[in-house]
C-alpha cells in the first residue's frame, strides 16, 4: 500500500509540471507588438455648430501605452502634415483609440489631418491616412475697395455663428497672413452682420499714414471669442502711387473694374499748352450756364469733361484742353471732378508730384456761375467764378 501512495504522488507531480509546462508560452502576451507592424487609421474631422473646432483623432492597431508611445494628430493647411508643423498630441486615449479637439481655425480654409504615433525610445513616426475638413466662411473678407496712396477701404461679413463676439476687425501687413500683432484696425461694433472700414490717412499727415505707398499689404478679418480670435480669408491689395502706363502716377484703384475701368492715372505735371497756362471753367463766349448732367463723383470727370467739351469748346476752357491735348501717346485725359481732384491731391501732400499751393480746376459745378476748385496748399474745398483762371491738372482712367 505504501508504494501504491508513493506512484500515485509521483504521477501526480508530473500532471502538475506537464500542465505548468504548456502554460508558459501564454506568460508573455504583454510583449509590445512590432512598431512596424502598427497601423493607424485617421478619424474624419467633425465640425462644431459653431464652426470654431473640429473633433477627430485616431485609432491604433495595438493597446496605447502611455509608456510607450505618444499619439495624437498633424494638421495644416497644406497636404501631408507632420510633427514637424501643426501637431497635437492627444491625452484622451481609450484603448486603441485616441481624440483630439483643435481650435482657432481660419475661416475658409481646408485642414488636412493625419493620424500620428511616435516611439517614445526611438523617435519614429508613423503616420495614419489623411483626411480633410473645410471651414465654411463665416468670416467673409471683402476686396479691398478705394485704395489710394494713404488709405483704403473694405467690407466684412460676420455669420450668425460668431455673434458671441466681444471685439472685430481687420489686421494688415506687409507679410502673408497678418494677425493682430500686426496692424488692426478695430471696428466699434460687436456681433454677427455686415461691417466696413474706411480708413484715409490724408487727414493725419506724414509720419501716421495708414499704409505706404506704392506697398503691397494683406489683411485679414478678425473676431475675438472668449480669448481665441479667429480669422477669415486673406486679401491682398497694393497702394497706388506707382508709375502707370501713361507715365504719370497712378493715384486711385477701386479695388476691382467697374463701368469699363478700375484705375485713375495723374499726368507728371500740370497741364500747360502752348498758348495757356491756367485755364476757366467756362468763358465769356460760351457765358455762364449750369451744364446738365454733371457730377462730383469719383467716375464722374470723364462725362463731366465731355459734356463741358461740346458746350465750350475753346482753348482757355479747362475741360476742353484736358481731353484734346495727347500726352505721352494718349488722347484719353480728361479734367477730374472734385472728388476725383481730392484722390489726386494725395501725390502732393506725399510729395510725388508737386502743385505750388496752387487752386485746382475741376469739373464739378456748384451752380450756374459757380465751379468747384480745391487748394493744393491744404487739400480744402471751395468754390469760384466759373470766369476765374486755376490751375488744370490732366487723369485718366482705365
């Protein structure tokens, strides 16, 4: 009986040591996989309701270990991002997967978004498929409008989702994609809807001009929301002041071209002809009358000086000599309205042309005896007999 208790312990030690063999393969199933062997795929981006983030991230073909490996996303505004430019590493993991929430966007642009895990020993990288996300524009920038050697305008459009905000604007500079660390320009409004700036630095004088001539700048639309401020699309614009086609400067640009023209240009120097040197309005033959059809606007010159032309057709009249005396191979001058001769002001007061404080002639009529005249020696307005001699100075536009 003794020896049959012996056997029997004896089988039963080798059961035990036959079972804790075939186990031991199954201890190191903790191994860390292969990084090589790891794939990502990237989550398609999903906008907020507001449009100031989206959510995406990823999802690992192994268990994320902290320890191990950092994740998270790349994105920019160009194809195949990288650590290397915008990143984000998520802490949101949840087994395999990972989340990323990424805000202060530009308006307008599409994100490209791509998955990341990098080994925390190595420093390798791998990298999911790329997806994309578009922000609609909720923040419109308008084109510039009304450039002239000092200032500018334009118009924004701020949609419904961005009424939270508590300040809004437009930020310029000489490099791309200006911020509000460069120039701004603040509107004194807040919330959603339509909005413009206007800005001229004519009435400040040199050295506190908005902008330089003859510069090209971009500008971007802004709103700051609990902190973050976001952009709308860029634009770009350049100052007049440059050298036009015809030799002379070119003094204003409407931003865009309108009724068959988009630029006014100055002729070099004031209009003097063989026989003249300050020129009427009107003259005693032709007499005094208020001339149909005229106006004072920027756009206005060129009907004004053809109408003035037909009614008055001498050689002291303003008007008429401006638009039959070629210059530089051109036939197509004109003498401007007021509020063309205000724009044309500008070269002056930068000192790109010079006027000698004389009066200028314009086109407008104040009444029937009566002409618009500016001092170049100020940039103010008044008005004079349409008998009086002033000084005529020649634009054209195209």
């Amino acid at each position: 009986m003794k020896n049959f208790k012996a056997f029997f312990s004896l089988c039963c030690a080798l059961v035990v040591l036959v079972s804790c063999s075939k186990d031991d393969p199954e201890t190191n199933t903790n191994t860390p996989p292969d990084f090589n062997s790891i794939t990502i795929t990237t989550k398609q981006p999903v906008l907020s309701s507001d449009y100031l983030s989206f959510t995406t991230g990823g999802k690992s073909s192994a268990t994320i270990s902290n320890s191990e490996y950092s994740v998270g996303v790349c994105y920019d505004t160009n194809t195949n991002p990288t650590i290397a430019g915008g990143s984000m590493q998520s802490y949101d993991i949840t087994g395999s997967e990972f989340r990323n929430q990424v805000s202060n966007l530009v308006f307008g642009q599409t994100y490209y978004v791509r998955a990341y895990m990098q080994k925390h020993t190595t420093g390798e990288v791998k990298y999911g498929n790329q997806v994309s996300v578009n922000i609609p524009m909720s923040l419109s920038t308008g084109i510039v409008k009304n450039i002239s050697p000092t200032g500018f305008s334009v118009d924004v459009n701020v949609g419904s989702s961005l009424s939270s905000n508590d300040n809004r604007g437009v930020c310029y500079s000489t490099s791309q994609n200006p911020t509000t660390d460069n120039e701004v320009i603040h509107d004194p409004t807040s919330g959603s809807g339509n909005f413009s700036v206007s800005v001229d630095g004519i009435n400040t004088f040199y050295p506190d001009y908005y902008v330089s001539p003859n510069t090209t700048y971009y500008l971007r639309s802004f709103v700051v929301i609990n902190g973050f401020t976001y952009y709308g699309n860029q634009v770009s614009f350049k100052t007049a002041g440059y050298v036009g086609g015809s030799g002379g400067y070119v003094f204003f640009d409407k931003g865009e071209t309108t009724n068959g023209w988009r630029y006014l240009e100055a002729a070099p120097s004031r209009l003097e002809t063989t026989n003249y040197s300050l020129f009427r309005w009107t003259n005693s033959t032709c007499g005094y009358s208020f001339v149909s059809g005229l106006g004072n606007a920027i756009g206005d010159g060129y009907n004004n000086s053809n109408l003035i032309l037909t009614s008055c057709n001498y050689t002291n009249v303003g008007a008429t000599m401006c638009r039959v005396t070629s210059l530089n191979g051109f036939t197509d001058w004109f003498l401007p309205s007021i509020d063309e001769l205000k724009q044309l002001y500008k070269l002056d007061a930068i000192g790109l042309v010079n006027m000698d404080s004389s009066y200028l002639l314009s086109s407008s009529q104040s009444s029937n005896s009566l002409c618009f005249v500016l001092n170049a020696a100020n940039g103010t307005v008044s008005t004079t007999d349409k008998y009086y001699s002033n000084v005529a100075w020649q634009v054209r536009r195209f």
